[in-house]
C-alpha cells in the first residue's frame, strides 16, 4: 500500500488547530491526555493541543480537562500570545507617544498584568482600549472576546504583517461583500459617506471605534459595486475591512463554507487555539517568526500523545496522506518508516493568495511564489484538475485538512469529493530552475460537476 511517490514527512496539523491557556491552573503534563478532548469530535483540533502542551504554551485544568468550548477573554489571549511569542513585547520597548503607561482596570497585581502591559503599544488602533466614564483609559481584561472583536485586534498585531498589501482596495471590498453576516455600506456620493461616518456613533470620545461594544459596525465603502469599489476616509472601516479580508484570505480567521463569519460569537478556547496556531504557521511561511519568537514547535509532536490524538491508526483519519484513487488513509509514520523529521505541518492549513477566473483558469509565475487557491465544491461531487507548465511541477491538494499529492505525470485527474467541503491548491516546483530567465509560469485549471465526467479518449471504445 505504500507509494514512495507520495511520501511526506511529519504528523500533519488538521486544516483546523488549537491552542489555548488556562489561568492560574497547574500546567498539564505534555505527555498525558485532556479527559475531556474527545479524538473523535475533536479531531481537528487534538494534533495542536499536545504541540503546545509540550511547550508549556497552553495548560490545562488541575482536574486535566481542558475545556475546549468555554470562552476567553482578552487576557486570556493577551496571555496565549505572551507565551507563545515570547519576543514580543510592542509596549516594553515603546517610547514617547507610542507608550502607555498603564490601564485604570489592570492593576499590577492582575496576574496578567505583565502580559499587558508589556504587550498593547499605542500602536494598536482598534478593538484594545477604550475610555471609562471617568475618561482614564481602560482595557477590560475580562470581557469575553467575539470573533469579530478579535479580528480588529489582530490588524495591529505583529506590526500589522497580518494585512495582505498584495490586495487592493477594490479586493477587499469583494472579499468583505460576500460575507453574509458583515454588514456594510457603499455610498457613490463622498459626501454622503462623510457624514454616515460622522453620525452613526461608531467612535468614543477617545477617537477610538465602538468595537468593545460588541456591536458589528458597518463597513463604509465609496464605490457603486464590487467592481466599482473603494476606501474613503474613514480609518476604522478601511482597518476592518483589511483585517476581514486578510484573515480569510490567510485562512487565519474565515467565513465557514456558507459564508458566515459569525462575528458576535464568542471565541471558544478551541478557536482560539486555532487561530493563535495558525499565525505562528503564517509567520514562519513568510521567513517573519525569528522576529517574534525563539520557540521551535516540534511539529512531530502534534497528535501523538498516548494515541489518544489518533496518530497511529488511519481509522480516525485526523493525520496522514489522502489518496484520492482509494480514499484510504495512510498514516505518515507508516509511510515513512518511523522517520518524522522534518515536517512541514502548516502545509495542511488552505492559504489562498490565488484566484482563478471564471472559466476555472488560473495561471501564475512561479518565481512570485507558488500557487495557492481554494474552492468550495458546494453541490459538485467530482473535480476535474490539471497543471500545465514549462517545468515539472507537482500539486498538493488539501481536502478538507487532508493532503493528497499528485505528480504532473498524472494529471488531468478526476477526483470523486464525497462530502469534502473545501479543496485547497497548493504547486511545488520539482526542481526549480534558477537560471531560466522569468521564471516559470504554470497553469492550474479545475472544473467542478455533479456528475462523474466522462474521461474516456476520443476513439477509444468503452
């Protein structure tokens, strides 16, 4: 059952992953298991949780659960990404007007007072403070995150590398329009939208936007369309709609597959984990992780705690290499002969930096960086796919957090999805020739049907 061809290093990361702290608890040991982390309900989400626990990123509770559905607060996160980032520290190394001294609800004897304090800079625009009734400045450390609140947190993080600049204006506003749970507002008279971003009380006295509220606050665009679309002068919705944008775009934060963000629901720990996960995986992808932490994840480490995480057998399918001709699982220590060194986990994460066209046509110069799109299947069952390129170029393809690998030599490939919610592409340049002159440009081509195609030769009979 093995096939050479297809072997890949290391114990994948779910296309989902966790991390997550709890507070003044006892730490859990990395070796033993969460009663309460179920490998099946749980599947996605086992491999990261024992990543971190070896690291001491995440404790659990003395009673050794971990409490995957309960909540965090901005401490809480404050905490994750004090831990996990542990170079971090924006506010420790701030001068001047960038500097804040001190928050009127976070006391020093707050047990993460030090978190905070050393964290949130004046540098971080949205979704951190705001002002009491008092006018002193505050953070509530307490308050239960939302989801879109932590997506207006994340635009100022690690010195706003999160944001993709790649996309433009008129990008973002695609992206942004076709969540179903966003609202927003487009305005072809600048007048008009002056004056929505004047009375619609979305700024406090302190000039920051209402985001601690909990409200979702409509995004304002100029324009008369997606295709006619731009940021005018209002900060707050160009940063939202950026964050929005850049998340989904990432995979940091996405809309599930009917397009709901589910902005006022609150982040649980095993979203946060996930998310929190994922930042670390998108910094490293981008050469960026040395600037904010010296923490190596043995990514050999996810899901292989006491067997609990499922990474021996294939049965559970949360690790392991899908093979799209036998919809069989095979586990990476089975295909590589015990030998899990050097893996590259984050490659079961869909980035999309990539659109096709309308035909389902998408081509790319290789020398800009590999290609990375997605699709969502939606209705279809079957997806045709095939790579053309000047040099050999081999395809990864994600389905639903599984990887299958496909040589060049075997493509056009029809591939039946059986449920699968998304397909994300990713090439690889067999060996990348840095003498040819441009680069090499490669064509990805993908058609979605309901019904199984026909792929028979012409002349050749069935």
């Amino acid at each position: 059952m093995k096939n050479k061809s297809r072997r890949i290093k290391g114990v994948w990361l779910m296309w989902l992953v966790m991390i997550g702290l709890a507070l003044p608890a006892l730490p859990a040991r990395a070796d033993a298991g969460f009663s309460d982390v179920d490998p099946q309900k749980n599947s996605w989400a086992v491999g990261s949780i024992y990543l971190m626990a070896q690291k001491q990123v995440l404790t659990g509770y003395p009673d050794g659960t971990f409490r995957p559905n309960q909540t965090i607060s901005k401490a809480e996160w404050t905490a994750m990404i004090y831990r996990l980032f542990d170079k971090y520290r924006p506010n420790l190394y701030a001068t001047g007007l960038q500097k804040i001294d001190g928050f009127a609800d976070v006391s020093p004897e707050h047990w993460a007072y030090k978190p905070i304090s050393e964290i949130y800079s004046h540098s971080f625009n949205w979704g951190v403070y705001g002002l009491s009734n008092m006018g002193q400045l505050t953070f509530r450390p307490d308050m239960q995150l939302t989801r879109l609140q932590l997506a207006d947190m994340l635009y100022s993080f690690f010195d706003t590398r999160l944001i993709d600049r790649r996309m433009s204006p008129n990008d973002i506003c695609s992206v942004v329009s076709d969540f179903k749970d966003i609202s927003y507002k487009m305005y072809a008279d600048k007048n008009q939208y002056e004056d929505a971003a004047k009375t619609d009380g979305r700024y406090d006295a302190a000039g920051s936007a209402a985001t601690l509220a909990g409200e979702v606050l409509p995004v304002l665009f100029l324009g008369t369309g997606k295709s006619d679309c731009s940021f005018g002068t209002d900060a707050f919705s160009n940063a939202q709609a950026s964050s929005l944008a850049s998340l989904q775009a990432s995979g940091i934060m996405t809309a599930n597959e009917l397009g709901y963000f589910r902005p006022l629901d609150k982040v649980t720990r095993a979203e946060a984990v996930t998310i929190l996960n994922r930042i670390y995986n998108y910094l490293s992808k981008n050469y960026w992780l040395g600037d904010y932490t010296t923490i190596q994840l043995d990514q050999t480490g996810a899901g292989s705690s006491g067997g609990s995480a499922g990474s021996g057998g294939g049965g559970s399918g949360s690790s392991g290499v899908y093979n799209p001709d036998t919809s069989s699982y095979y586990p990476d220590w089975q295909d590589t002969g015990g030998d899990i060194s050097g893996s590259w986990s984050n490659d079961s994460i869909v980035n999309v930096t990539d659109y096709f066209d309308d035909k389902g046509v998408l081509t790319k110069n290789l020398q800009n960086g590999e290609i990375e799109a997605a699709v969502q299947p939606k209705e279809n069952r079957y997806l045709t796919v095939d790579l053309k390129s000047q040099d050999k170029v081999d395809l990864y393809l994600i389905l639903d957090g599984k990887i299958a690998f496909l040589k060049q030599e075997e493509l056009p490939k029809t591939i039946e999805l059986d449920g699968i919610k998304l397909v994300g592409f990713r090439t690889l340049q067999r060996n990348p020739n840095p003498m040819r002159v441009g680069g090499t440009t490669a064509t990805l081509t993908v058609k979605l049907s309901v019904d199984k195609p026909d792929t028979s030769k012409p002349g050749k009979k069935k």
